[in-house]
C-alpha cells in the first residue's frame, strides 16, 4: 500500500496530527502532471495495486474527481482508497463514490476535537455514502489514541448507527517533545490502559479493533492480559476466520505484529518519505528510482535494518524479540536520533547518479521530439520502440 499525498492543506486541526510537519504551513498541491507521474511510479511494478489518495484532506483538492478518476481507471490500482475526515465529502462526484473500486479510511475525531457542527456533517455524509451510495463494505473508520485520557466514547453510537463490525485504532506517534521526555515503554505503559479500554468496549459493541502501526510492544502487556486477549482473539477467530484477511488478524484484538514496513507517501513535489512518522528524516526524489521495489528495498535497507542495531528503551537491551527482528520496541521515530543523527537519509552512489523518468506522457514527448537527434547511435528503429518504458530503464540512455 503506498500513498500519493495530494495538498497539504486541512480542513481540521487535530492535536495529534501526524502530518504537523507539513499540514498548513505553506500548504503545496500536486500538479495533475505530477499526480500522474506519482501513480505510475506507484504502479510501476507489480508489488502493490492498492493506491492511496492522503492529505492534508484530500477532499479539498482542486483536482480530486480528476486524481480519483485517473486512479480509478487504470487496471493496474485496486482498490484507490482516501484517508479523509469525511467533513467534505460531498466535494466528491457521486459515480466516483459508487465505484466499486473504491474505498474510505475515515479518520473519526471526536467532536470536542473537531466541533459538533462538523462532526454532525461527517456522520450525516457516512450515512448518505452507506445508504445513497452503497458504500456498505468500502469504508471504514480510523481512531486516533493520541492522549491516556482519551474519551473514545462518541465513537460507540456512530459505530452502532453504521453497522460496522471492525475499526481501526492508532495509538499515536508521539510528539518529540514526549519522546524527548520518556523512553518508548514508558509511553506505551502510558497508553495501554485506554488501549485496553478500547478493545474491549468495542468488542461490546460487536466490533473487531485492528491495529494500525506504532504497534504496541508484547512486554508491554502483563502474561493476565495477554491471555485474556488471546482468548477472545481465538473465539472470535473459530467463528469469523474466514470472514478478514491474514493480516487484519495479525493485527486484530492482540496484535501480534511488532513491526513496521515502509508505507512509503510520494509528496506533492515527488519527494517520496518511507511513513509520515519519519517524513522528516526520509525524503528522497522519486525520479532517482527505477520503481516502487527499488525504493522500498532502499528504505528497508537505510532505515529498517538500521534500527535493528539500536533500542528505544533500557529494557530492550537482550530482549530476543528486539535482536530477532521481531519487535522494533514502537515506532523507529523513538530512535530516529541514533538511525539518522538528525539528517535526513542521503542517497548511495547508485541512486544519486540515476534518473527516471515516470510520465508516460513525458517519455512519449521524448520519443517524438528528442529520440531521433539525440540518440543517433542507436541501432532500433524509432518506429519499433514499442510502448513507452515505464520503468524508464529502456537501453539505459534515459530516452527510451
Ligand atoms: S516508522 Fe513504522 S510505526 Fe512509525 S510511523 Fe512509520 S510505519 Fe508507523
Ligand atoms: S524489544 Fe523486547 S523489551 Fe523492547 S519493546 Fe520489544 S518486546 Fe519489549
């Protein structure tokens, strides 16, 4: 699953907004241009067909139905889904809502965060999305744990109106003044009670929890609890295996995933971060990479193996979950100092001298105007070059 993110303007001001860093600062757009450019490159290998559309909101896109449709049309993506707060929806054309490839991620904030007139708005237009749109199925709500007194309780009636029978839930990637201030553990001992609290008031309310990342380490959980968990887990699991992915069980009611893979979000000036948790250290130009597969190895490699060598708390010192690679003891942004020592990533010797080129458009522009007196050397004729190389490798001239 990666993300194209489209402006970087919102609409809300959430307190735990993970996107601070860009969201309505000097808020950027993506050109139609380089939306295309960032679809194709997203879909330039067959390692994902799901495409993100993210913000900011991408609702109050001026392009939206045009990004959405462009996204939608190409038999390469399924599903094209939206992170949206759901306030603006009806910004989005009626045919798109009831595509059957596509799909909601609602972020659900409370009103008190948000404001009652907008949030009376996001309910009203889930409402009309489930029952004008058929939406039933294609959408689901997100919740943000951002605070240990967090009062989820807004949530229940909404969950119960809409029917859902799973829900999202995030524990928030702290801010750096928390982490400057507490070790990882000691946030998610922090943070475990109203996760806990969660889980089992939404299991109440015939909902399954899954866990989206900052996934909460096992130590943190005493062996009564994680029993406990584990037997709901199991009887909800002989009754509705069937029914959720591999991986939403993996994640659901106990997690048992510890660790992250690179999400990876091409920005709008197609600078692509590995998650937004660690946009401030991992932008890097898309066009220096050959496809998606090249750029996640390369995230894999300078960030995800590198954490491997540090611990984010005292306690994970020997642990066999940390030094097998099973547990990354929360978000890599506890030990963003150690991984990146304040900088952002910088590119190999491979990667700063390669250029590729992701427009289709662009490449057939190339051909037309440039191949014939550029590349002269060439023993093809023009005529049988083919389709465009998306990939941009061609002969390795950067033309074809
Ligand atoms: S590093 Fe992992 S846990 Fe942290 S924000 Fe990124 S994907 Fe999420
Ligand atoms: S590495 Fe071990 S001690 Fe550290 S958070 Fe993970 S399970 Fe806990």
């Amino acid at each position: 699953m990666s993300n194209i993110v489209v402006n970087e303007i919102c609409n809300l001001r959430c307190p735990y907004c993970f996107a601070s860093e860009f969201v309505n600062k000097q808020p950027k757009e993506m050109t139609m241009e380089d939306f295309k450019t960032a679809l194709n490159f997203v879909l330039s290998d067959r390692s994902d067909r799901q495409v993100g559309l993210i913000g900011g909101e991408p609702c109050l896109y001026p392009h939206i139905n045009e990004a959405l449709r462009m996204a939608l049309d190409d038999v390469r993506a399924d599903p094209v889904m939206i992170y949206t707060n759901g306030v603006e929806l009806e910004k989005i054309d009626p045919a798109i809502l009831e595509d059957i490839k596509f799909r909601m991620l609602v972020n659900c904030n409370s009103p008190a965060d948000m404001g009652q007139a907008k949030f009376d708005k996001m309910r009203e237009n889930l409402l009309k999305f489930k029952n004008e749109h058929f939406g039933e199925g294609r959408f689901r709500l997100s919740v943000n744990l951002y605070k240990p007194d967090f009062d989820y309780t807004y949530i229940i009636p909404i969950v119960q109106e809409l029917g859902f029978d799973t829900i999202r839930l995030s524990i928030s990637v702290p801010s750096k003044a928390t982490i400057g201030s507490m070790t990882a553990l000691e946030y998610f001992d922090t943070m475990k009670p109203v996760a806990m609290a969660f889980v089992g008031d939404m299991i109440r309310c015939g909902c399954l929890t899954g866990f989206d990342c900052n996934f909460l380490p096992e130590c943190v959980l005493t062996p009564e609890e994680h029993e406990g968990l584990q037997n709901v887990k199991d009887i909800f699991y002989s009754g509705l295996s069937k029914n959720y992915s591999r991986t939403f069980w993996q994640r659901a009611i106990l997690c048992e995933t510890h660790t992250c893979t690179p999400v990876i979000d091409i920005l709008p000036d197609l600078n692509a971060i590995r998650c937004f948790g660690l946009s401030e250290y991992t932008k890097v130009p898309i066009s220096h990479f050959r496809n998606m597969k090249d750029l996640r190895q390369f995230y894999i490699d300078n960030v995800d193996r590198q954490s491997l060598k540090y611990v984010s708390s005292p306690k994970c010192k020997g642990c066999y979950e940390g030094e097998s690679g099973n547990c990354s003891g929360g978000c890599h942004i506890f030990k963003a100092d150690q991984i990146f020592g304040g900088k952002n990533l910088e590119l190999d010797e491979a990667h700063k001298n390669a250029h590729y080129e992701h427009n289709p458009d662009k490449l057939e522009e190339m051909k037309e105007h440039d191949h014939d007196h550029n590349c002269e050397h060439h023993h093809h004729h023009h005529d049988d070059d083919g389709p465009a190389d998306i990939d941009g490798d061609g002969c390795g001239c950067g033309c074809c």
